[in-house]
C-alpha cells in the first residue's frame, strides 16, 4: 500500500490548497477566515523568504568553509549561527548608496523586480498535499515564465547603475540566463510529457508509483542532469558566475548596490537556489513524496511517518547542498565555455532526451522493468 | 455589503469594454510608431499594437464562441510572429548600428545616393563627389 | 587529456646540421574522441567532488585557529617570520660588528645602521641598528646576508599600533663591539666601559626628527625627552 | 457576489495601468524606460489573459515576451546605445499628427465597436484546461485543425533564428560589405571617410 493510498483512506492526504480554502470561505461567506488564510499566506512567504534567506546564507559559509578546510564564522553565537542575523542587520543599517549617473528609478525598481521573481515563484510550490498556497495549472509554464523577471531585474540592476562592470555582468547574466533556460525547459518537457499535466501538484501525485528521476528509466535520469546543470547556469552560481566574475567584473551588476538594495539581489539569488532545488525535486525526486521500496513493508511504513513537509524540505537541501558542492568543486568557465556547453552539448543531449521520452511516452517502451512501483 | 459588492459588479467588462480598452492600446501603439525616430522606439509601438491585436483575438474567442480555443490559438501565432519579428528585427538594428552608428529612421536613406549614404551630409561639390566615387570603386573592386 | 606519459618518452641522439645531439622524443598526442573526452572530463569532474567532499566529512583537516583563545597554546613553524631580532648570547652581547651587509642586502631600505669608532677598542662597532617595520617586507635577506650570525626572524608577530611611527625599531642593547672582542677582556668593568647602554632598546626611534608623546627623537639627549613631546632634535 | 465584484475592480485597475503604461512606452524619452514600461504592458496583458480563462495564454505571454523579447530589446538598446539616442522627443508637429491620426483611428474603431451587433454567448463553457485544447488544436490535422500553421510557425522561428544570427553576426560573408561593420579590414572604421584611410588598412591606394 503506497502512501497515497494509506493517506487516502485514513483521510490524512486531501489536496486542498490554501487559496482553495481561502475560495470556499468566500463562497461560505465568512469574511474573517478568508481574511485569516490570506493573511496567513502571506505571512508565510514572508518568513519563508527570511528563513530560507538566513539558513542558506549560514549553510553556504559553513559548507563552503569545510570544503575548504576552514571553520567558517565562529564567534556570533554558537558557532557562528547568529552571523547572518548579524550581517542583515549591518546591511539594513548601512548608507544606501546611489550612484549620480545613474537612472535613479530603475536603479530601484530593478532589486524589487528581482525579488518579486522569487517570490512569486515560492507561492506555487507544493510543500506538502496541504500546503501550497495555489496551484496553477501551468505551474510548470508559469515558473519558466516568471522567471523572465529575475532577468530584467538583473538586466535593469547592471544598465542603470552606469558602470561598465555592472552592464557587461548584466549582459552576461541576460545571455547566460535566457541560453540555459532552454536547456532548464527542455528537461521540464521530459516531466511534463510523463506525468502528463503541467500542475506542480498533480506532477508529484504522479510519481506515487516512483520518482521520474529512475522510473522514466534513463531519459529522466538524463534530464535530471541536465536540469541542475543548466539552473546552476540559471542562478549565476559557480561554475558559471561569469556575471559576477570577481576577479574580473568587481560584482557584476550588483556592485554599485549596497545596503537593503543589495541585500534583496543576495537574497534572491539564494532563495532562487532553493526555488530551483524546490523544482528540481518537485519534478524529478517525487516532491513531498516519502521514499519507498517495493510495496507494502515495515521500511515503506517507516518512511510515511516521516512528515511530507520534512521530505520536502530535506530533499530540497540535499539539492542545494549539491549546488553548493559544485560551486566549492568546479572552476568558474570561460564565456565561450559557457556558450559551448549549453549550445553544443546540452541542448543537443536535451533534444534528443526530449524525443526519446516521446518516444517512451507514446508507445509505452519501459526497456527495464519497474524496481520502485 | 452585497448590494455594495452588486452595484460594483454592474460594472463588469462586457465585449464592448474589452474591444475599447485593445482598441485604446492600438491607438497609443499607433501614435508611437508615428511620433518615434529610433528604429528600437517604433519596435516597442508594433509590439504593443501586435499585443491588443493578440487580445482581440482571445476577446472573441472568450465572448462569442467560448467552447472552442481557436482564438487563443490564433494569439499563439501572433505572439511566434512576434518573437520572429523582433528576431529578425533587433538583428537588422544591431547590424545597421555598427555600419550607421545609429538607428533612427530619418537618416536610414541609403537608396537615395551612394554617397550622402556612406559619408554622411556632404557637400555636394561636383569635384569631392566625383572623387570620392572613384575611391570607393576602387576600394570595392579588388 | 593531453597528458605525457614519461615511460613513452623516448631518449635517441639525432643529427642536427652535420652535429649529433641528444634529443628526447615525445609520441605525438592521440586527438581523443568525442565520447573518450566527454567521459573523461565527466571522470575528473567527479574527482574534483570526491576530494572536496573528503575534506568536507574529514574535519581533522581542518587547519583553522582560533587565534586569541588558543594564545597560550600558539605552535609556529619553524621558519616562521614575524619580526627580526638580533641574537645575544647568554651574557646578553650581541654579534653585530656593524659591517652593513644587511643594509646592503635589504632591498627596501628598512635597515640603517649607525656606526662609531670604539673608543677603547678603536674599532668599527655598532652604535644603533634601526629596523623600519613599516617597510620590510620580511623576506629575510638580511639574516642570510649575516656572516656573523648576528640576526634571526622571531616568532613575536602582535606588532600592529595605532601611529606608523612607533614601528621603528632598534635592535641592538647597547652600543658597542661584538660578544668575541667583549669576551676577550677579562674585567668586567673594563667591558662595561666598552658598551652605552641604550634606552630605547627594542622601541620605536622616530626617524623624522620629530620625538612623539612618549618617544625621543633619534639622536636627542636622553633628558629632552619630554611627555609633552616637545623635545625635538635640534 | 463577490467574484464578480472582485472581477470587474480588477479589470478596471488592470486596464488603467495597462493603458497608463502603454502611454509610457510610447512617450518616455530613456529607451530603457520604455522597454520596461512595455514589459509592465505585457505582463498586464497576461494578467487580461488570465480573466479571459486563458492561463496558458498568459504563461505563453509572460514566457516569450517578458523571458525573451523585452529582453532582446533591451539587449539591443544597450548594444545600439539608443538610449543615449536623445533626439527622440517628436517635434510639436509630429505629436500633433500623430495624436490626431491615431485618436482618429480610435474614435473609428469605437464607433464601430460600438455599433456592430456582436453575437454574444458569455453563458458558454469555456474549455477547462486550455493547455491540453490548444495543443490539441495545434496538431489537429483534421478540419478545424491547426496542424499546417503550426508547421509553418515553426518553419518561420527557425528562419528568423538564422537570419537573426545571419545579420547580426559580425564577420560579413566575403563580397558583401554592407551587411555589417564586420572585422575584415577597412570595416571596422567605416566613419572615417575613404580618403582619409591607411591604404594598409583597406583604404584606398593612392
């Protein structure tokens, strides 16, 4: 018995949304508690936003310090734990600087547009069966589609801050994004094709009988690949922060922020890492799903103990640990590097992955037979 | 509440609403591409007539035959020719910005004479124009 | 991959122009193919990731300190170089005989030696040996320059202060000859009178003529030292 | 009630801010401006979609224009430098025309808007999943179909992607040289008059 159907019949699992209930509260006419979800959705976000900001922020400097052989911070609280609290506040008390050139306006539009990205893209990701606060049925479509913002946020960041280093970061960063965004789309097809529907919610429901990263043999696997690959491209982490490029670009096209306005380019760069973790698993690693083998057994109802919202999660940061391994790994490519992989390597592999999982998907080829049902 | 939330509704858009509000879109993309010398300007005004054009569809699609998709997949098409058109049309800019050293449109007059074209405003001086012909063939024979 | 393999490597003398040489012959590279390249860029890729990962679960490796609370327990390497120091016997003489091959041998100016004529001995002897901190760049010329073994790099590296002046040092105690023409008098007071004993020892010297609040300036009489900082050379 | 109360204040706003920003793109003296006045456009224009039940229509416009032209366009207007371009605010004689031309064009398409008898079925079921209907239709080869344009769009992206690269590339091809300021010698100054060139460089041998 799989953990749908378990949950099913002990009437635990209900995929219900929190703008679902936030509808039928309407429809009930009571004001207050539509009121309350919505609140509560927001309030959510919010410290949603926060959390995952402060813990990455302290994730990467341990991780990257013990990559490297060092400790990382050490001295604001215990071990360090409170040197993210601590840097926030120094940059909500820092002097926001603007430079004189600079187009005034969309030097402060342009961190908002990439923030609002970000967070617009966490209000559709299915924590658990209960906890999503809208599922869009073109999820899929709607997360490639609104991260287009993050690129004019970046592309907007660089131009107005009238600095040559800003604007060929942000020119890199536009080329890079948009290139490996057909790569990052190319794998999604893959899913999308398998599971049959381009609501987030129901792509996890459809991996109940197995994850497609091993049950669409192969192909998924592959485009699993590809996929954390080119959203590694995606976020401008290392090895392709050629937009950022310190040693040759100062920040990229954030290095004329500084305080709050810099603070929301950080932080969307760190939630993006997890929205594309989130993805990566939500697609191919089975979501919220708990970890089965075979059917029925004391180990499967071991695992269905375990919370969906702690499966979500873990797996989420097993994904960003591994960006974060990449990065600490893997030297930073050259531009022609960059353009070389995603135009010569993935995006042929991603076709041809593509039509091979058209090709299993239509006539129902499953070369090896089914270990996890 | 509900007569508040009644009188408010009385004012939903119907097909009418919807066809004025592209209609008003159409007509600033129009004055943009009347008023606007860059070549990059009069691209943002088609975009923008393209895009009520695109909406139009999806309008009559929604109001006048809503079981069917053909409009929206009409929309479709014109969002692709869209993206062609910019494609092609950006190319076509970038390239006559590193030959011109700029995009505006009223001094896109290369058919009119070989000369004012590469040169820019010149004298017309019959001696300088012959001159400067010879060189040029000259330089483009071999 | 483009990697040799030394055992391919083949050593043969060859005739150039009519002369024999020997040459080393290296096989010409195979041009990989398209998968072995793929499949060996994806292996060193994962290599890199072991590794990193080793040092991520070991965390023995770590190399770290926790410099002030670890103070009492500080361990330096050996040919750590923090600051230079003269060497003085156990009677606390030192070796220095004023010859200047550190001065000649720093490649920034940060020593200067100021010499007399000994008055007992009638020898060149050293009367004050500055060392500008602010410049020297540690690069232990100096210590190989000396051919008496007058010099050493030392361990004691919390030097920062808060004015540029006071990193002007004087190394030498006392002015005077070296510990061999010392130890060569027998009477004590005799080898006393040989030495000035100095009293900025090891303290800051400032080198522009202008004494500091609680500095004298070089060269100034010990009694115009004031506090108040007034007693400049003249 | 108060989904159509919702609706219809919703509508309003969207369209005021939706023609307040089309009025940008087209006034904005910075090109820039415009560009990201037309990606707020835009961007409400999907929002238009999602009212007209056509959330697949609003990803696919969110998904192209904003992810892709918006920033085409701006790529070339930081590649054109027209942005610096500042002679492009329309002479008084200009505007006039061209706010007479096109609010005539307004009040003609108003009237006939307002005139035609349209047939209206709002009470009509619109398709619930518009995703699966429009691919359907897409690659409906039977009458009603739409399997032929399709083909033909697509033909159409690749052409334009290879004359996109074609036209912008910078190398020109040989015996062509006004199809860019490539890097061939004698291409690259094409501002400094003929006469006035290194005959090393490709100027002319005098």
């Amino acid at each position: 018995m799989t953990y749908l159907t378990l949950a099913a019949t002990q009437g635990a699992f209900k995929t219900v949304t929190v703008s679902e209930r936030t509808a039928q509260a309407f429809a009930d006419g009571s004001w207050i508690l539509a009121l309350v979800y919505i609140l509560a959705a927001v309030g959510a976000l919010g410290a949603l936003v926060t959390v995952v900001g402060l813990v990455l922020i302290y994730a990467e400097r341990k991780i990257a310090a013990h990559f490297q052989c060092r400790l990382g911070p050490m001295r604001v609280g215990w071990h360090g734990i409170l040197q993210t609290v601590a840097d926030a506040i120094k940059l909500l008390l820092k002097e926001d600087v603007i430079p004189e050139r600079a187009d005034k306006a969309m030097h402060l539009l342009a961190p908002f547009l990439s923030m609002m990205a970000t967070v617009m893209i966490l209000g559709v990701l299915p924590y658990s069966p209960i906890l999503q606060i809208v599922d869009l049925n073109i999820g899929v479509l709607y997360v490639t589609a609104i991260s287009g913002f993050g690129v004019m946020g970046i592309l907007l960041g660089g131009w107005s801050s009238n600095n040559k280093w800003s604007m060929v970061g942000a020119m890199r960063a536009g080329a890079q994004i948009i290139s490996y965004e057909i790569s990052a789309t190319l794998a999604l097809l893959v899913v999308v094709l398998f599971s049959g529907s381009m609501s987030l919610a129901e792509i996890v429901q459809s991996q109940d009988a197995g994850w497609w990263v091993w049950r669409a043999h192969g192909v998924g696997l592959v485009a699993f690949i590809i996929f954390v690959i080119a959203v590694t491209a995606e976020i401008n982490r290392t090895p392709f922060d050629i937009p950022e490029g310190e040693s040759e670009l100062a920040a990229g096209f954030h290095t004329e922020y500084s305080g709050l306005r810099f603070s929301f380019f950080f932080l969307a760069e760190f939630i993006n890492m997890f929205v594309v973790s989130a993805m990566a698993i939500t697609l191919f690693l089975g979501g919220w799903m708990p970890f089965h083998i075979g059917t029925g057994g004391a180990f499967n109802g071991a695992m269905d103990l375990i919370p969906p919202v702690l499966w979500f999660f873990g797996k989420t940061s097993a994904v960003v640990f591994l960006i974060m391994w990449f990065r600490w790994t893997f030297p930073r490519l050259r531009v022609d590097q960059l353009m070389y992989l995603e135009w010569k390597v993935l995006l042929p592999i991603g076709f041809v992955n593509l039509f091979a999982a058209a090709v299993v998907v239509l006539y129902n080829l499953y070369p090896f037979p089914i270990i996890v049902p | 509440m509900n007569q508040l939330l009644a009188s408010i509704a009385a004012y939903a858009p119907g097909l009418r609403e919807w066809l004025l509000l592209t209609s008003v879109i159409f007509s600033i993309g129009l004055y943009g591409l009347l008023t606007r010398r860059n070549a990059v300007g009069i691209l943002l005004a088609v975009e923008l007539m393209l895009n009520s054009a695109a909406l139009n569809f999806v309008i009559f699609n929604r109001f006048c035959m809503p079981a069917r998709i053909d409009g929206s997949v009409m929309a479709i098409f014109v969002i692709a020719v869209a993206a062609a058109e910019v494609v092609v049309g950006m190319a076509i800019f970038v390239a006559l910005y590193r030959y011109r050293g700029t995009v505006d449109v009223n001094r896109m007059d290369t058919m009119k004479d070989p000369v004012t074209s590469f040169e820019g405003p010149v004298a017309f001086n019959k001696e300088v124009l012959d001159n400067i012909n010879k060189q040029y063939k000259s330089h483009h024979d071999h | 991959m483009g990697r040799v393999d030394f055992s391919d490597v083949k050593h043969e003398t060859r005739a150039f122009a009519g002369v024999t040489v020997p040459v080393s012959v290296v096989p010409r590279f195979k041009r990989q193919t398209y998968p072995t390249r793929f499949l060996f860029s994806l292996k060193s890729l994962i290599d890199g990731m072991r590794l990193t990962f080793g040092y991520l679960v070991r965390p023995s490796k770590v190399v770290t300190r926790q410099y002030p609370e670890n103070r009492a327990t500080l361990k330096f390497p050996e040919r750590y170089r923090a600051s230079l120091k003269f060497k003085f016997d156990e009677n606390g003489y030192q070796h220095c005989n004023g010859c200047g091959s550190c001065e000649r041998a720093c490649p920034n100016g940060s020593i200067i030696l100021n010499t007399r004529k000994g008055e007992i001995t009638g020898r060149n002897e050293i009367e004050r040996y500055i060392w500008r901190m602010d410049s020297c760049v540690l690069c232990n010329a100096c210590v190989e320059a000396c051919a008496f073994g007058a010099l050493e790099m030392s361990h004691e590296f919390e030097n920062a202060v808060y004015d540029r002046r006071l990193l002007v040092y004087t190394l030498n105690r006392y002015a005077g000859p070296t510990a061999n023409v010392l130890l060569k008098e027998e009477n004590l007071e005799a080898r006393a009178a040989m030495m000035t004993k100095l009293d900025t020892y090891g303290g800051p010297v400032p080198m522009n003529g202008h004494a500091l609040p609680t500095v004298r300036a070089l060269g100034s009489p010990r009694d115009e030292a004031k506090p108040d900082g007034k007693g400049a050379a003249s | 009630m108060i989904g159509p109360a919702i609706y219809t204040v919703m509508f309003w706003v969207v369209a005021a801010s939706t023609v307040l920003f089309a009025l940008a793109v087209v006034n904005t003296r910075k090109l820039l401006r415009a560009a990201i006045a037309l990606m707020a456009a835009l961007s409400t224009t999907a929002g238009f979609y999602v009212m007209l039940d056509a959330q697949f229509l609003a990803g696919v416009q969110v998904l192209v224009y904003v992810g892709g032209i918006v920033v085409l366009i701006v790529f070339a207007i930081m590649l054109t430098r027209s942005g610096e371009l500042l002679e492009d605010h329309p002479t008084p004689e200009r505007r006039v025309v061209g706010a007479a031309i096109s609010i005539m064009f307004l009040i003609l398409s108003a009237a006939a808007v307002w005139v035609s008898p349209f047939a209206e079925y709002s009470t009509g079921k619109t398709p619930p999943n518009d995703a699966l209907s429009i691919g359907k239709a897409l690659l409906d080869p039977g009458p009603g179909g739409y399997v032929a344009p399709f083909e033909v769009i697509s033909l159409l992206l690749l052409a334009a992607m290879i004359g996109g690269i074609v036209i912008a590339r910078k190398t020109p091809p040989p015996n062509q040289p006004f199809t860019s300021g490539g890097d061939l010698p004698g291409e690259t100054d094409v501002y400094t008059p003929l006469s006035q060139r290194d005959p090393k460089r490709g100027g002319p041998v005098s």
